[in-house]
C-alpha cells in the first residue's frame, strides 16, 4: 500500500532530478506542474481523496475517507440543476448536441447536468469529459454509470468541436509563472534543491532569477511585489478557440480582474494550497499531497479569447449567474439543508462575490441568461 510518506518522497526525487537536468533551477510553473500532474505521483494523478464534503458539514454527501476541499457541486446539486439551464439554452442557440467538461472532478456536476436535462424532457447531448487524471476517470466513471450511454472520456481533443464547454474550477489549477519585485527589479521565482540538508527526503527553496518577463500592467508604487502570471491558462482558450467551430464556453472560478488582480494591496501574491480543509501559502511542503491553486486574472482570460477569435458573452459573479439562471425558483421547493448549503455559492462574503463566471462563444453573438442582469464585462 502506498503511504503518503512513500508518494511524496517519490515525487521529491522525481522533480529533484528534474531540477537537476534542467542546470539546478527550474521556474514554479515547471514545479507546479510537476508536483499536481506527474503521473502515478502528482496530486492530480495519484488516488488520493480529493473532493468531497467538510467533515461534520452535515451535507449528506457521501464520501469515503478524509478529502481536501469542496466545490460547489459537491456542497448542493442546485448549483449542476442550475448551470444546466444555461447549458440548455447555449446548446439550443448553438444548434449543437455536444457538453465537453474540462477537469471533471468527481464526476457529480456532470451528473447534476444530465440529471436535469433528463429530467426536463431535453434531449440527452454528448457528454465528453477531459480529464488528465486516471484516478479520477474512475470515479467519474461509477458516479456516471447511469449515463455511460451519453458520456465518454477523452485524452485529447479533435480537430473541430462542436458544443459546450464548460470548466468549473479549471483555471485557477493551471500552473503558474510567479514573477517578483524586489527594490524596483523584477526576477522570475522558481525553485532549486535545498542544499543545507543531507538527510532525505530531499526539500526545495525559492530561487530567483531576473527576468524581461513583466506583469500585463503597471504596478502602482514602489514596494515589493510577487504576483503570477498564466501564460497556460491563455493558451489553453488559445486551443479551445482553434478547436472550437461552433459553440459557447462557461469558466468558473475564484479570480478578480486586472485591476483588482494587481492591485498594490495584494502584494503577496495569489497562490495558495489545500489539504483537509485547511489552506496554507507553502506549496514546497507536502508535495503531491496539497493542491496547490492560483486566482484567475479575468481580464487576461477575455483578452486571450478576443486575440484567438472568440468573443465574450458576459462576466458576472457566481452569484449573479445562478440567480440569473433560476436559482432562487429552485430554493423554493429545497429542502432547509440544501437551502443552507445554497446561501454559500450566493452569500457575499462565501463563494457568491469571489468566484466568477466568465462566457465566451464562436459563432454570433447572442444573449446568455446568465448574463441578463449584474453583466461586469466593462470591468475587464
């Protein structure tokens, strides 16, 4: 049985190694990359209980062991019933039959989506899941079993989609470039092998190197300053806008725009890991047992997209988006527990200001309800 001493001490030597090919130093999107997607190791590829209620949430999620976070599909099925009444709507303005979701999780947003177009009497489209993680498949698989008609796993994309995409939580596990001020002189961060130690397993440091890499905007003031930038997540809209003939995508995730993303305040940068519920700002420890996450600059998002030829339907809050697609109807006939566990993905000061969604489509522009009041696209 593997421990989780024995897999982040095999993960340590594996990026050790490739700390070493690469001259001793290697930047933290290398790292992050390594330390979340190493197969058989990574975070995102080893079995490790990832999703999943908070202990004593009282959710009546079930889970089976400890897990390191919750998303929004997880905490009540009002969130996939509500997304699917966007889902619907863009696949009928669209005229296409085909939901692709990126980093599927545990597979249950794709359950609540299906679950309530079968339910609605709306024909049953594709559901094509990409999902890099074979531990996870796996439990998207029995979580979908119902619909393993209409649902099939992709490990790369074809020439030309046709659809809806759709990625909650997607961005913000994307690796990052971190790129730091230190009195008035940028310097790329990344990371090199701890060498006041002999004892194994092996650890890492921070290392910076100066660098022509800039934030996209001024940064007001003079003090240091370690921000990310994500040159990963604009090429992924890059390939989802070459890919994409005909359809619409929906992003979700925590993040600001670029004036809030850069702001002098929010000097310290974004990263952040999680295990077991609880956060902390080391992703050098623990490694390939913590997720390790990064905000979402919108701002870039809706610029990469307009560069690659798709255009922006709308940005709002999470909160916005799900009363705009019929949340509050749905609260209706819920139960008190789901009531409770809905306040969350709405309450200001919960998931509801924090997280955004942001809408993108090839083809004609047209009007997404859940863009049809509180719209912020002028924010970007």
């Amino acid at each position: 049985m593997t421990t989780a001493y024995s897999l982040t001490s095999a993960l340590q030597l594996h990026i050790a190694q490739m700390v070493a090919a690469r001259g001793g130093w290697i930047g933290f999107d290398e790292f992050m990359t390594l330390a979340l997607y190493t197969p058989g190791l990574g975070y995102y590829a080893n079995d490790s209980i990832k999703f999943g209620p908070m202990p004593g949430s009282g959710s009546g999620a079930i889970s089976s062991g400890g897990s390191d976070f919750v998303t929004a599909p997880e905490m009540t099925p009002l969130f996939g019933q509500t997304l699917a009444a966007q889902v619907a709507q863009a696949l009928q303005v669209t005229q296409t039959s085909e939901v692709w979701e990126f980093g599927a999780g545990s597979g249950t947003l794709a359950s609540q989506i299906l679950e309530t177009l079968q339910a609605q009497g709306l024909p049953m489209p594709r559901y094509s899941i990409v999902d890099l993680s074979g531990a996870l498949r796996l439990r998207q698989q029995a979580t979908l079993e119902k619909f393993a008609a209409c649902v099939r796993w992709v490990s790369e994309l074809p020439p030309s989609m046709h659809g809806v995409v759709i990625g909650n939580e997607v961005l913000d596990a994307m690796p990052v470039k971190l790129l730091s001020r230190v009195s008035g002189v940028w310097y790329e961060r990344g990371v090199v092998l701890n060498s006041t130690q002999d004892e194994q397993p092996v650890s890492f440091n921070w290392s910076e190197r100066a660098t022509d890499l800039r934030p996209p905007c001024q940064i007001e003031g003079e003090h240091d300053f370690l921000t990310e930038i994500h040159e990963q997540a604009h090429s992924f809209i890059g390939t989802l806008a070459d890919k994409l003939d005909r359809g619409a995508i929906f992003l979700i995730d925590y993040g600001f725009p670029e004036q809030e993303y850069f702001h002098p305040q929010r000097h310290m940068g974004t990263v952040m890991c999680h295990r077991n519920h609880q956060s902390d700002p080391d992703p050098l420890s623990d490694v390939g047992l913590k997720d390790i996450t990064a905000h979402v600059d919108f701002t870039g998002v809706a610029l990469a997209a307009q560069e690659a030829g798709l255009g922006v339907l709308g940005y709002c809050t999470q909160a916005r988006f799900l009363i705009n697609c019929g949340l509050v109807s749905l609260l209706e006939n819920a139960s008190l527990n789901q009531r409770v566990h809905a306040q969350r993905l709405i309450m200001e000061h919960e998931m509801g200001e924090l997280f955004k969604v942001i809408g993108l489509f090839k083809g004609e522009p047209w009007d997404a309800i859940g863009f049809s009041h509180g719209d912020r696209t002028h924010t970007l």
